[in-house]
C-alpha cells in the first residue's frame, strides 16, 4: 500500500513539473542563456524554452534599449513619473528574473506606497535626496525609513509597502532601481482601496476606515482626481 502511494505522488510530481500545460505559481530559472521575447506584447508567460525569438535571429542589438533615456509621463498631482524596463518592453529581460525603471521626481514629488508582488526592490539615488520607506510585516506594521542621498542605495524587501519622496523645494531627484524579477507587478495602496475596477463595497471601506458615506466619497473622488491626471 506504503508503495503504491509513493508511487503516486511520484507520478503526481511527475505530471506538474513536467507538463507544457502545468501552471507555474514563480518565475523559473532559465535553462537557456536567452529568451528573447518575440515581441513587446507577447503573454508574460514563463515557460522556460517557449515564446523566445528563436536564437538563429537574435541580434546584438536586442540585448540594447533607450528606454530609460527619458523620464516616463510625469502625474501632475503626484510630481514624479515612473519609466519601467520589463520583459513586455525589452524582451531580452525574459527569464532573466529581473527589471529596471527609471524613477524621476519633482520637488515634493511622490511615488506614493505601492507594493511589488514578486520582487524586492533595490533602489540607487543618481540625483538629488529621498526620503524613502517600508513598512514590515515582523515586526508587525514598523516603519522603516531613511533619508538617502545622490550615490546611496535603500533595499525595499519584496511585497512590503514602501514609497519614495523628493522632500527638495527646489531640486528634483532621479533614481534608477532593479527588481529581481521580469514583471515584479505594482499594486499602489490608494488605489487598490478607493479605485478599483469595480469598486469595493462601501460599506466595506466605511468599516475598515471607520468612516460615513459623505467622508468616503470624498476620499474616491480625491484619489480618482490624483490618479486621473
Ligand atoms: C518605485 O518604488 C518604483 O517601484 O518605481
Ligand atoms: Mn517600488
């Protein structure tokens, strides 16, 4: 019976890391030196081996973007624009397991807090002065914060809340940051709260803010405002 099931789960094993059709809850490993992807929309799936350009027709180039040259649209309300390098936009990050973006902020400008799913972030200060910031899990709920400047480096552990903020009146501030992943996934915390599509249930957000329905409003119509521009 003790071998029948061994045997079993063996075969189970067996099945869903082998299937092309197996659903792969992280990003692999890669098991060849590059994946360039086919093109920029190709499906972020992660597959090793599939979906690549195929090596015959990789030129030196793909391995080369301008992407980052120039700072991405800046939000007027916010000050600060976010430029992403990822597997969707520059293909030869596929199965790498990492990303870059260019972060460019106004002064006073916010990135506000927002959570990456699947990657610590490493952020290096190229311009100006930060105030940056995460909040942990264990321990529960501490802030963890520093003001860094031009040369210096802040490590965002993956998936936790954390922000960056140009406190400068007059200067702004550019900062480049890798991930360690191809498509690490931004979640903004106002936005996932007060502007999702659909939106939560009201009374929902009036609980857990302890809120009415008059403060609520306001609150949406001010992040939609925010996010909007
Ligand atoms: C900054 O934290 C960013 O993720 O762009
Ligand atoms: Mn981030």
């Amino acid at each position: 019976m003790a071998t029948v099931f061994v045997a079993l789960l063996m075969l189970v094993a067996l099945i869903t890391t082998s299937s092309p059709l197996a659903c792969r809850a992280a990003v692999e490993d890669p098991l060849q030196d590059f994946c360039v992807a086919l093109n920029a929309n190709d499906p972020q799936i992660t597959i090793n081996g599939l979906l690549c350009k195929p090596a015959a027709e990789v030129q030196d180039a793909d391995f080369a973007s301008q992407l980052l040259r120039n700072p991405g649209n800046f939000s007027p309300k916010l000050g600060s624009a976010v430029n992403p390098a990822t597997a969707t936009t520059f293909g030869a990050l596929k199965t790498q397991g990492l990303s870059i973006v260019r972060v460019d902020l106004r002064p006073r400008g916010l990135i506000p807090p927002h959570v990456h799913p699947r990657a610590t972030e490493v952020l290096y200060l190229a311009q100006g002065t930060l105030l940056v910031g995460f909040v942990s899990t264990a321990p529960q709920n501490r802030l963890f914060s520093k003001t860094i400047y031009a040369g210096d480096l802040f490590v965002f552990p993956r998936g936790l809340p954390h922000f960056q903020f140009n406190p400068d009146k007059s200067k702004p501030a550019l900062a480049i940051a890798a991930f360690n992943s191809q498509n690490p996934g931004i979640s903004q915390l106002a936005v996932a709260l007060f502007a999702p599509n659909p939106p939560l249930p009201e009374e929902v957000l009036e609980i857990t803010l302890g809120v009415g329905n008059e403060e609520l409003h306001r609150l949406i119509k001010s992040v939609q405002e925010v996010i909007s521009t």
